[in-house]
C-alpha cells in the first residue's frame, strides 16, 4: 500500500472534480430506454477487478476491493464503546450527519443503525423510547443506534444515542444535520406492558440531544428509508411490505429546518398513479414512466388491518396507512427500499421488481426508480433481471461526485466461483452495473482472536453489504456489513470512474 493511498484516508478538499450527475442520470435512461429486455448487464468494472485487500486495523483479508484502494474496520460488534458498552449487533442504515472542516482534515460524525428485534440485551442511549421487558419471555426492544466520531483520520470512538426501538433497518440524513431512523415493524408491544411500534426517530449528532419521541405523523407501518426534499422540507418515505408497499410523503406543520422540527407533526400522503387507481409496480422495465399524485392519510397511526389485494388470497393483512392509500387508488411496490436526494431528485430503490422464476411478481432482482420532485414524473432508470447484474439492492447513495452505489442484499452471488457473496454495485454513465467491492468476511477462530474481536467464527460473505454513504469531500466511503458487524471507511483513486 503506497503512502498516498494512506494519507486519502479522511482529506477535505475545498472542491471535487464534478461528474454531471443530471448528465450521468440522462445516460443512464436513454441506455435503458434503448435496452430491448429492460436489463442493463454487468459490465467491467472502470476501477478494475476486485481482489481480497488487507484491513489495516486488523490485517484481516475482510474485503475484496480494486487495486488502489485501502481501507479500515472500525466498531466491529462487540468491540467496547465510549461509553462502556459493547458495540450492538446487526449494523444496518448509515449516513455522515455532520462535518468540520478542520486544516485539509474533515472531522465527521454518523450515525448508525442496529437491526435488532426483541432481545434480552438492550441498548442503553440517553434517549429510550420503549424500556418495558415482555411478561412472557423476558426480553427488551432491542434496536437502536449508535453514533461514531472521526477526528480527521483519528477514530474517537462510538457510543449509544437511541434505544428501546425495534428493527431499525434504514432511514435518512436531514439537511439539517441530523438523522431519520426508521422501525422496520408494525409490532405492538402494548399487550407485553411496552409500546406501539413502526416509527421514525430524529438522531441528534449529540446524543444527548436525541429525544427518543416518535414522530408519529410520519405513519406507523414497516419503514425503510426516508429523505429529505432541503427546499420544500417534504420527506418521502419508503416502506418494506412484500406487495403491499405503498410510497408515501410527510408535509410538516414545522418547515423551519431545524432539529426537532417533525416531531410537531404534519400531514402524511401516499402516492398514486395520477388518473388511475391501484396500480402495480413490482414489475418494471427500464424507461417506464409515471405522473404521480398525492392522497391524504387521515389516520398515520392506524392499526394494521386486513384487505381484499390482488395476489394474495382473502383478505391479507396490511399497515393501517397503506389501506387507507389502496382505498383512494394509492400505488403500491414490491418492496420499497433505499432512497436518496440528489440535485432536485430521489432515487429510490425497489429490491425485488420482477419476476421470479415462476414468474410471480414481485419476487425479482430489483430497480431504482428516479422521482422528479419539479416534475412529478417517475421513471425506471435501472432495472435487473438477473442476479448477476444486481442481487436485490438495498441501501442506495449517490457519491459527491455523482455516482451512484447499491449495498446488495439478496444472499449472495457466486459470480466469481467463490461461492455466495455480496457485492456494492455501481452504476455507469450509461445505465450498466459494475462490482466495486465483495464481501470477504470468511474469519476462523485464530484469527478473530489474534484481531481481538469479540464474534463467533463464520463465512459471512453472504450477509448485506448497508449503510453506504461517502463523506462531503467524497474521499471516503463508509459502509457496514450487518454480519457479524463491521463497519469500514474506504478510501482510494475514486476519480478513475463514476464514484
């Protein structure tokens, strides 16, 4: 490893190399447009092929990334935090919530998601939300968040900034500097003496500040992701409900940007197809478009119910919020995922559009839909009919420089004869996918030991890549592997292609 490929790790710069993203995007859908099956492919990687890289912190071989590029692991799962607890399992959503410039270093902060359910550990943060244990089996809301530190390329270390939730997968940085964590449930815990669950919570970069107070007119039901429209104050929402996923957006009564600013509510909508009523898009080819249109949801906080749905059998139960959407000629997806804002747009991410092999829809590799917020057009700018060209895409994020990245997350693709491993896929200018990184956390005994680590032994390659997200100089990557819980900063020659 040269001198250079060190020294990128975590330098600001007042200015970066712009790639047209609008340019790059346009590319993208005239490709696709053009494309006869509606699949882009793999192609060649402009960073070149991947092979396993040595971790800096441990020497550990635990990803596979091009020639050029270095990197380190930081906050495994168990690891001791600053706050005397060990680090929470399953590592899931992420972003880069505040920077400081500080000489030609960038001091940030993120924060991260822990994709855990009911558990007889919970995490102890300064803001609890739901801290009843159940009557029956002992056990606590066991997700939450955890915020990291950097100090120029120093790792200070993590802490607990939110606990007593559940399940939260993904969410959202706002342009205000904080973050959107999302419950990926619609559990209640009521009968067990908890509470209702399946909300957003606001992050604070301080986690004192973090309240721990759902913001309930964001809709209870089983949230992915959000983002942040920064001149409207708009969040749209995703929700991951196998064919019963609606796409909603929160109006709030507080449009002042601040931190907190949701939790005094605001109108929750969902999407439809302007015109028509109930249509599907958990099958798509790239190029198809769409006008939307809003519908109110007058009750965000409904329990979930039972309804009549096409391609399911009887009545099948759905979120309070989505049956009231269906009931005005709301849209729905196959499974709404990652989403991100870019340069007036959101690219959000629908992980199983398509057929399976039965041809059941809904059950496919996956797309990433382009939602004009000017405009209000929807358009299918990547789609993948096979997992080759994209395994179930997840997480998103667009680079500083344009670019595009997807964090798979369908169980692995033996692409390479290596067996079943995940990938993060980018895209080309024009609309095709390439391998960036593979997952190479495949870890004995030995040698967690000789790392100091604190996770059992296994071949993890197959488990999600999430939470990618660069810093604001885009020189530096960060992303987890939820199995066993890593989390790593990346950094390296990114100019030589699209990220």
């Amino acid at each position: 490893m040269s001198l250079d490929s060190r020294r990128g790790f975590l330098r600001g710069s007042t200015s970066i190399a712009a790639l047209s993203f609008i340019g790059t995007m346009q590319a993208l859908q005239a490709r696709n447009a053009n494309a006869a099956t509606g699949s882009t492919g793999l192609v060649a990687s402009p960073y070149g092929p991947v092979a396993p890289a040595l971790d800096e912190a441990t020497g550990l071989p635990l990803l596979q990334l091009p020639e050029g590029f270095a990197y380190r692991s930081y906050g495994w799962s168990g690891d001791p935090m600053n706050d005397g607890q060990p680090c929470p399992s399953n590592h899931d959503g992420m972003a880069v919530i505040a920077s400081y410039g500080r000489g030609n270093s960038v001091d940030v902060v993120l924060v991260r998601n822990h994709e855990r359910g009911q558990s007889t550990k919970r995490i102890q943060a300064p803001a609890m939300y739901d801290t009843a244990s159940s009557s029956v089996n002992g056990q606590f809301a066991g997700g939450g968040t955890t915020n990291l530190r950097f100090k120029g390329r120093q790792w200070l270390g993590m802490e607990a900034s939110l606990g007593g939730t559940l399940t939260n997968c993904a969410g959202g940085p706002t342009p205000w500097g904080t973050w959107l964590t999302c419950e990926e449930t619609g559990s209640n815990l009521e009968p067990q003496g908890g509470k209702k669950h399946g909300y957003v919570f606001e992050v604070r970069a301080n986690a004192v500040e973090t309240t721990g107070k759902p913001i309930v007119a964001m809709g209870r039901f089983s949230h992915e992701a959000v983002a942040v429209d920064p001149k409207t104050r708009f969040a749209y929402l995703t929700e991951d409900n196998r064919n019963k996923s609606g796409f909603y957006r929160f109006i709030p009564n507080d449009a002042s940007g601040r931190p907190g600013s949701y939790e005094a509510g605001g109108k929750l909508q969902m999407a439809k197809v302007a015109g028509k009523a109930n249509i599907d898009l958990n099958v798509a080819s790239t190029g198809d478009t769409y006008s939307l249109e809003w519908v109110d949801i007058a009750d965000p906080d409904a329990n979930p119910v039972s309804i009549a749905l096409p391609g399911f059998m009887g009545a099948t139960p759905v979120a309070g919020p989505f049956a009231q959407g269906w009931a005005q000629g709301g849209l729905r997806m196959a499974r709404g995922e990652g989403i991100w804002y870019r340069d007036g747009k959101l690219f959000i991410v629908d992980t199983a559009t398509g057929v399976n092999a039965a041809g059941v829809g809904g059950n496919g590799e996956g797309a990433v839909w382009e939602y004009d917020l000017a405009t209000g057009m929807l358009k299918a700018v990547f789609v993948s009919l096979d997992a080759v060209a994209a395994n179930n895409p997840d997480n998103i994020t667009i680079s500083p420089r344009g670019g595009v990245l997807l964090c798979e997350d369908g169980g692995g693709v033996d692409d390479q004869g290596q067996g079943r491993i995940e990938r993060l896929v980018g895209l080309t200018s024009d609309g095709a996918s390439f391998v960036f990184a593979r997952h190479n956390v495949n870890l004995g005994a030995e040698q967690i030991a000789s790392a100091g680590k604190m996770v059992a032994p296994g071949d993890y390659r197959s488990s999600e890549f999430c939470g990618a997200c660069f810093d604001p100089a885009g020189k530096v990557l960060f992303v987890n592997v939820q199995q066993p819980g890593i989390t790593f900063a990346i950094w390296g020659p990114w100019a030589r292609g699209p990220l």
